[in-house]
C-alpha cells in the first residue's frame, strides 16, 4: 500500500525533517509511527498524503508514485486517504452532519446518501445524537471523533491519523483507537503517528520509530 | 487481511452541467448562511461603494441632460435678399432636410418676419408706422439634431448652406455655439476624470471586501483541498458566492438611490428655486442598471478568482 524510497524532506537547507526514510507497509496493515516531538513524524504522514513534496526518494502509495504525480491528479489519491489530522480541521460555522459529510459531497453523493451514510459513520463513533450539533459545541474527543468519522465515512483505503489520541483522557483516548481498529478490520490501511508509548504497547501492532528525521527501529523488521 | 466491501457509492447525484451548477448555487447560498455576518458586512460595503459611484451617475446623468437641453438653443437662420417663391422654397426646404445633422426647417417670409418684429415691439408699436415688411428679409430657420449640434459639425453645416446661391447671408451665434461646446467637452472630461477614480476605488474596495470574506475561510479552502477536493469544486461556490455579494450590494445600493431620489423629488419645491426641477429630474436608465448590476457580478466573481488563486495551491 506505502512504499518508502530513501526519503528525505528538508525545509530549509539546513533544517533536515526527514533523511533517507525507507519502509514498506502493507494493504491492510496497523502501523504506529513514533517518536519525539519533532521526530519528523507529522512530515512523514504529510508527504504521504501530498501535502509536501518530498525534496528526494520517492512515495509510491496505491501503486503510484506521488512524487511524480501532477497536481490535477492529487484530489483523485487523495479521496482514497483518509485523514485525521492533530489540530482537526473541524469547521466551526458547519454542523458535525455537515462537517462529515464534505468528504461524501466531494465525491458526488447525493443528498439523501450523505445524510444515511453520516447518520451511520456518526453512530459508528458514538456521536450519532450530536448530528445538529457545531464543533463548538463538543469536547475535545467528540471533536476528535467526528474528525475521525470525516476521515472514515467513505470508507478509504488508506487511513492516516495524526496523535489521534493526544490531549484525550483514558476512556478516549480507548475509543479513538478502538474506532481505528474497527477501521483496519474493514479492510483501511491504518498509519498512525504518535508518541503514546503505552498505547503501542498496549496494542501490540507493528511500529516505526523516527528520530530526528532518521528511523531508528521498525518492530516488522526485528 | 481481505477488504471489506467499502461503502457502496450510490448514483451520483451531480452529474452533468447542470446537476453541477445546481450543486454550485445551493453550496453558495448555503455559505451566505453559515456565513451570514461576513457576507453582510461584505454586502454593505459593496454597496457603500456603489451608492457613490451609481450618485456620481446619477448627478451625471441629469447634469449632461440638463446641460444638453440649453443645446436646443443651437439654430440656424439664412437669409435671403428677395422672397421666395412658393415652389422654390420647398425645393430649397428639401434640399436643407436632406443635409445630414437637419431636425426641422422652417421658412420666414417678409410678411412673418414683420408680424414677429412688430409683436417684439409690444407698446412700441408705432416705431414701425410707414415702414413696409420689404424692409427684412425673408429667411429659413433650421434646427439641428442634438449630435449635431458641437461647434465643428455647426460649422460644417453652414458651409454647406452657403454654398446655395439663393443663401446671402448664414447666422448661428458662432461664440454661444463654441463656447457651449467647450463646455460640454469640459463637462464630460470632469466626469469621465472623477468617474474613473470611483470606478478605480470600487474595484479596489470591492476586491479587497471579497478577498477579506475568502481570508475568513481560508481553513475550509484548504480541509476541502485535503479531502480530495478539484480547484473546480472548491473555486465555484466561491465565485458564485462572490457574484451573490457583488449583485446584492449593487441592488442594496440601487434601493438606497431610489430611496433618497424619491426623498428629493418629495422635497423638489425646496429645489426648485434654484432651477434644478425645470429641465426635469430623471433616474438612472434601464441600461445603467442593467450595467451597474452587471459591475456588480463581474467584479464579485473577478474578486474571488483573484483572491481564491492566493489561497488555493493544489
């Protein structure tokens, strides 16, 4: 499904987020990104959904190669991902119905599909009764729950969630991941970067640990 | 681990151009709702803006009527030294109308020259005792369309009718005429000066409003980029938005206008002693409406490509 070639991704000349990153990760895979902050973890989920270019190496992801990919051609890939991004991009003048359903209207469902479809992915994360409801309005891990429902409802084949889990209490933070799995066991590909140390422990799945830019452990490999 | 069926995508719901564009004006009229306060403050403002510029219209449109009615009184006398015959004026008269720029021509024998002269002199009547009508001549008094009546077009008709042998003599106040041209020339070189500074202005105020209601939601641009979204879908409720705010602030600033030119006509006497009511007030035309409406929506939508290409980098 990913596919890494020596990576690197620089901001500046000087400032090296990424270097000669390589890594596979399979169709249907459960992968943990870790490490620092700053570890160059968020980078590495950006050049994976196109939000960066990466200034060397190459990101194959679905079989083709976004490195080389044309910018007209990027909404296309993009509609295979799902994203739930840290600060989660939740806009706060549309409903929780609303904010769901972009990643449907974008795609062209009609009006009543949406409505069914979010009504299900909303019942799916417990927030089926916050339907009406502004971002606003919510908790933090409701937030994070409909922007997890956002980046789930059409049923991508590639799920990236970045510190899904951050900011969240224990019972959340419980739910976040279990919503995750339940992905991954519908058949997403799930990548997620974090620094929780104990959730990964916890859920015995493979991780990748990034420092400074450079991967230092990957648990598949040992 | 085998893949599930994913959510089963049914029908789309938006094929076609139409379906497209139907799409396009719900999500924009969905926008101004959720959007309802930047949008008005956008509206009023476009509106601020087009009140002075439809004002500056107005005020123009009734200076250069007014201005254009004194022009009635451009006319032409040519006299002759014998009167004519019946036959040879209307030979001559048709002559004269075929002459481009002519509106009427009239002839003036001895006899109504005289009864004019002696109705001018009322209570002085007996100046003109023993004097016979053989003392004026007989004459032909052209008027002349409104597009022909700046001083080089006057001039050029006048050569013409001199060139008529029974024509001894051409009058057309020379000086009124070039004077009056001057300043209608000054006249329209003010109003395009100062209207193209409002135009400029409203361009500029109109720009920056809807680039400013873009700015707003600058986050939305970009989660609808991130979701998959083409610069076709994200740029046309937004263009279609700004359109929306670029015909509704022209409208508000047209009610506006009627509102208060009604108050004027309402208080006319108060005006009237100044003589701006005699040449009749008239409200902006059908055409410069239509036009300021269609300002209204090109600028909206030229604003908000222009803005969208800043925040837009697919």
């Amino acid at each position: 499904m990913i596919q890494l070639h020596n990576v690197c991704m620089s901001y500046q000349r000087d400032a090296t987020a990424l270097s000669g990153i390589s890594a596979k990760i399979s169709k249907g895979e459960f992968v943990f990104l870790t490490g620092v902050s700053g570890a160059g973890k968020s980078t590495l989920l950006k050049l994976l959904y196109g939000a960066l270019k990466p200034t060397r190496g190459q990101v194959v992801i679905d079989g083709v190669n976004i490195t080389k990919l044309p910018p007209s051609q990027l909404p296309a890939l993009r509609r295979k991902i799902g994203v739930v991004f840290q600060d989660f991009k939740l806009l706060p003048s549309r409903t929780v119905l609303e904010n769901v359903a972009i990643t449907l209207e974008v795609l062209g469902w009609g009006k009543k599909d949406i409505n069914k479809r979010v009504y299900h992915i909303l019942k799916q994360v417990g927030l089926e009764h916050k339907i009406n409801s502004t971002p606003i309005r919510l908790s933090g891990g409701e937030q994070q729950r409909v922007a997890m429902a956002r980046a789930l409802v059409n049923d991508p084949k590639l799920i990236l969630a970045d510190e899904p889990t951050g900011n969240l209490d224990e019972e959340s933070k419980e739910r976040v991941f279990a919503i995750l799995k339940e992905a991954n066991v519908r058949g997403s590909t799930v990548v997620v970067a974090t620094h929780d140390r104990r959730l990964i422990e916890n859920s015995h799945k493979r991780f990748i640990v990034l420092d400074k830019g450079h991967v230092t452990e990957d648990s598949d490999a040992s | 681990m085998p893949r599930e069926k994913a959510a089963k995508r049914p029908k789309l719901a938006r094929e076609g151009v139409t379906g497209r564009l139907h799409y396009f004006v719900e999500r924009a009229f969905i926008n101004i709702r959720q959007n309802v306060l930047v949008n008005v403050l956008s509206i009023v403002t476009i509106a601020l803006a087009f009140l002075i510029l439809s004002l500056f219209l107005l005020v123009y449109v009734n200076l250069e009527r007014v201005t254009a009615s004194w022009s009635d009184r451009v006319q032409i006398t040519a006299y002759f030294d014998r009167e004519l015959s019946s036959g040879e004026v209307t030979d001559l008269t048709g002559k004269i109308r075929a002459i481009h720029g002519t509106l009427d021509v009239g002839y003036i024998s001895r006899e109504e020259a005289f009864r004019r002269f002696y109705g001018r002199l009322k209570g002085q009547e007996s100046l003109l005792e023993g004097v016979s009508p053989e003392i004026l001549p007989s004459s032909i008094e052209i008027r002349l369309k409104r597009d022909s009546r700046d001083s080089q077009s006057v001039a050029t008709y006048v050569t013409r009718l001199r060139q008529f042998p029974e024509i001894k003599e051409v009058q057309y106040g020379e000086e009124w005429v070039k004077r009056f041209d001057d300043f209608m020339n000054l006249i329209r070189f003010a109003g395009a000066l100062v209207g193209g500074f409002i135009v400029l202005a409203v361009i500029f105020i109109v720009a920056n409003t809807i680039k400013l209601t873009i700015y707003s939601r600058k986050d939305e641009l970009e989660l609808m980029g991130l979701v998959g979204a083409t610069r076709m879908f994200i740029k046309a409720p937004f263009l279609i938005e700004g359109m929306i705010q670029g015909v509704a602030g022209v409208a508000l600033a047209l009610l506006v206008l009627t509102g208060a030119y009604m108050a004027f006509l309402h208080n006319a006497d108060i005006f009237s002693g100044i003589g701006i009511m005699e040449s009749g007030l008239v409200f902006l035309p059908l055409s410069h409406l239509a036009a300021l409406l269609f300002g209204g929506a090109a600028l909206g939508f030229m604003g908000s490509l222009a803005s969208l290409k800043k925040f837009i980098a697919l």
